[in-house]
C-alpha cells in the first residue's frame, strides 16, 4: 500500500504535526520505554536509525545527546569507531520517577490515603516554593497551601525520589494521612476542586483521546511496518506523558462525571499492547546490527510485560 494512502500512516503524520516533539524529551521518552527494560547503553547510530522513525534528525539528536551528556544524564565512550552512550546513576535518578508513575498500573480502588510533603517556610524562598510548586505539580501534587502538597496514592520510595529532584529535600517533610468519610465529606470534594485543575486536565486527556483513540478502529498488523509501529507507540508514551503524570489519580468519588482519565488509561494500555509486538522486531533488527554482547542490548526484562497491568486486556468501553 502507498503510505500516504494508509490511514495508520495518516493518523501518525496528524498525531505527530499535534505533538511538541522536543528532542530532549523524546530521548527521554526512548530511554524509559525502550532502554530501560533492557539496560543502560546505547549506540548513538541505534538512537538515531530508532527515533528517525519518529522524526528527529540527526542533526538534533546529536545536539540532544550532547547537551544530556554536558548535564551529567548521559556518559559516552567508544567502541571501535561509534559512540555508545550510556545513562548514569542521576539520569535514571531523574527519569525512573516518571517512568514508574506512567506505566503503573491504575488503582480502582482507593484505601484513603494521602502523602503530604511539607516545607519549611522559613528555609526556602518565594522563588524556591514557585519552583517546588511546579516540579509536583508535574508529578500529579496538588498545592494546599504555599508549603503543603497532597497526592491521593503516590508511595513513599517514589516520594522520595520526587523530593531529591527538587533539589529541596533537606527542608521538606513526608507524612502520611488517612481521609474519614470520603462519600460524605463536601469539605473534601471542596479541597479537591481548589487544588487540582482538572477541568485542564479533563481538556488535555480528551485532546489526546480525539488523536490516538482512531487508532483503535485500525487494523494495526495490517497496516502497521513495524518501523511505523514503533514511531506510533513512541508518540502514544510522548502525547500522553504529560497529562499522565499531571493527574494525581482521584478516587472516583472526588471526580467530574465522565472523567476522560478513566478512557484514556485504557485507550494507552490497549494500544501499547497493540504496538509492543509490532514494533519488536525494528528494535531488535536495530540493536543486532551491532555487538550484542554490548550492555543494554539484552532483552527485555520480565517486569516490561506487567507495564500498564499486561497485555491481557479486555476491549476499551
């Protein structure tokens, strides 16, 4: 079939001209879900012949790569006459919070608990508590107060690990806090609607929805090369990342009716398991061109099939 003609194609030139595809981001984006599930190096002529399906060139990429080296993420050596990187302890420092918090699987149900992180105020300045603000809030915190962030199901390790990303982890405190009476407490629901804005966040599942969910009419082993497989599933992990990880994964007594989070987990899990299979054999026809001895080129761990619950799904309602 000519590409242009093929409606997968279609739908992946639309999603890609509607995605910012910043080129930092889009590494980040390969290293989670690609690299990490295998180890932590990579050939930079791999990096490029992957994400050239996606649209980074050569040129950006190598910018990319650069600047993430220059920042102490990345660490490069030469292996004969090619580069390989390799992600170091503060990159995955940096990354693995997304990372665990994107392919968790949903929790249906809530046990009533908060994590509370709470700063000193009189330790950090304005400008400090403005940044703080906007690091959790990209983790899904909400503010209650200029120094008091909550979020209904984050654990403690992953708390962790978001507080030594601000850089603010010497002046904060995590506490752990049980809600009595969720169905009947309005005070609650009153909280919940000032802190989160999730009527933005609402907006932003149903436009990535009105992109990605078309997917889910296709015949996608028909229609898909695995090379146009593996472009769309690494746009589905970029499109969704960032209200993913906005979302502080409300119970669904403290959410609007007709919640678009609720749809859209299970619109990424279906596709997800849809485009892993299909785009396997291009990553694995990739990495085998060279050494495959190299660390990072293994395969995929065993925790990679529980991403997003499994592969073994029920049909998106």
């Amino acid at each position: 079939m000519n590409r242009k003609l093929n409606p997968a194609y279609q739908q992946f030139e639309q999603i890609r001209s509607a995605l910012d595809l910043s080129s930092r981001a889009v590494v980040i984006t390969f290293l989670c879900d690609v690299l990490r599930p295998r180890g932590d190096s990579v050939f930079l002529a791999d990096l490029i012949a992957l994400l050239s399906q996606v649209g980074v060139s050569e040129r950006v990429l190598r910018t990319a790569v650069f600047r993430m080296s220059r920042d102490g993420w990345l660490e490069t050596q030469r292996v004969g006459r090619q580069a390989l990187y390799q992600v170091t302890a503060e990159g995955w420092r940096l990354i693995d919070p997304g990372c665990r918090q994107f392919y968790t699987a949903h929790v249906d149900k809530w046990d009533g608990q908060w994590t509370l992180i709470i700063f000193d105020n009189h330790a950090i300045t304005a400008d400090q508590r403005r940044t703080v603000a906007r690091l959790l809030g990209w983790r899904g915190f909400g503010a209650v107060s200029a120094n008091v962030f909550a979020h209904p199901g984050i654990d403690i390790p992953l708390t962790r690990q978001i507080l030594t990303e601000t850089g603010l982890a010497q002046t904060a405190i995590s506490l752990r806090a049980e809600t009595q009476d969720i169905a009947e407490s309005a005070s609650l629901r009153d909280m919940v609607a000032a802190t989160w804005d999730l009527a933005a966040l609402q907006r932003q599942y149903q436009q990535k929805l009105a992109l990605f969910e078309p997917l889910l009419s296709l015949d996608l082993a028909a229609l898909c090369s695995p090379e146009l497989a593996f472009a769309l599933r690494m746009l589905l992990m970029h499109g969704f990342k960032q209200v993913v990880l906005r979302d502080p994964g409300l119970p669904a007594e403290l959410l609007p009716a007709n919640w678009a989070g609720i749809h859209a987990r299970a619109v990424i899990r279906r596709l997800y398991w849809q485009l892993v299979p299909l785009s396997e054999p291009f990553v694995n026809r990739v990495f085998n061109q060279n050494d495959p001895a190299i660390p990072g080129y293994n395969p995929p761990a065993s925790w990679f099939f529980k991403r997003l619950g499994g592969a073994d799904i029920a049909p998106v309602a």
